[in-house]
C-alpha cells in the first residue's frame, strides 16, 4: 500500500477522533439528557474547550475532502513520488498537531500550522499539474 493511501487511512481515523473528542465535549457541557435527547430547540452555545474541539473539528471537514479527492487523484493517476510522500504527511502531522493548539486556543501558531497542512494539499495538487 502506498504512503499516499496510508496516510489518507490514518486521516480518516483523525477525523473519527476528532468528531468522538469533540461529542465528548459537548456531552460533558450539555449533560447526557440531551445528548440522548431528540435535540430539538436551540441549545445554549458551547463555550471554551468543548467549543473549540468542536471548530476544530468542523475545520477537519471544511480540508479532509480536499485532501481525499487529491490523494485519490494522485494514486489513479500514478503520480506519487517523493513530494506526494511528502505532502501527504504535511497534510496528516499539522492536522495532528492543529487539533491541541486549538483546543488549547493558543493563536498564531495554530493558523501556521493550518498552513502547513494546506501546503500539503497544494502540493498534491501541484504534481497532478505538473
């Protein structure tokens, strides 16, 4: 298997984290009451770590399918070599490393770090191009 499937593996199984870290959070802010509930009505907004899990979570969403689609491209157009290897680790490490700097909410760093893992993206796409 190559490193460009595997690693969109082990992206997938970052996002499962992510979607159980941030469910954890809003459970323990709203209480299981209401995560067993129907959900219907506004709940209160979450606030401070359970909010933040939850943006990072949504922000996983807003690149996984970008990556996906440009990994799958890469692959069935036998285009991986060194920079594919490359670029699909980027991608999955600075999503690794994004997920606690936002929970923690430190700035700056985490948008450096998001960057990073839309440099990744770019350069699978730059060898489907190229």
């Amino acid at each position: 298997m190559s490193i460009e499937i595997r690693m969109l593996a082990w992206a997938v199984l970052l996002g499962v984290a992510q979607l159980l870290l941030a469910a954890a959070g809003m459970t323990r802010q709203r209480g299981g009451k209401w995560n067993a509930s129907a959900r219907d009505g506004q709940p209160a907004p979450l606030t401070g770590v359970p909010a933040r899990l939850e943006r990072a979570f949504h922000n996983f969403l807003e690149t996984f399918a970008f990556f996906a689609a440009a990994v799958l491209a890469v692959v069935l157009a036998q285009r991986q070599d060194a920079q594919t290897a490359l670029a699909v680790q980027l991608y999955f490490w600075a999503r690794v490393v994004y997920v606690p700097l936002y929970a923690a909410g430190i700035p700056y760093v985490r948008s450096l770090v998001w960057g990073v893992s839309m440099l990744g993206i770019m350069l699978l796409v730059w060898a489907l191009l190229g």
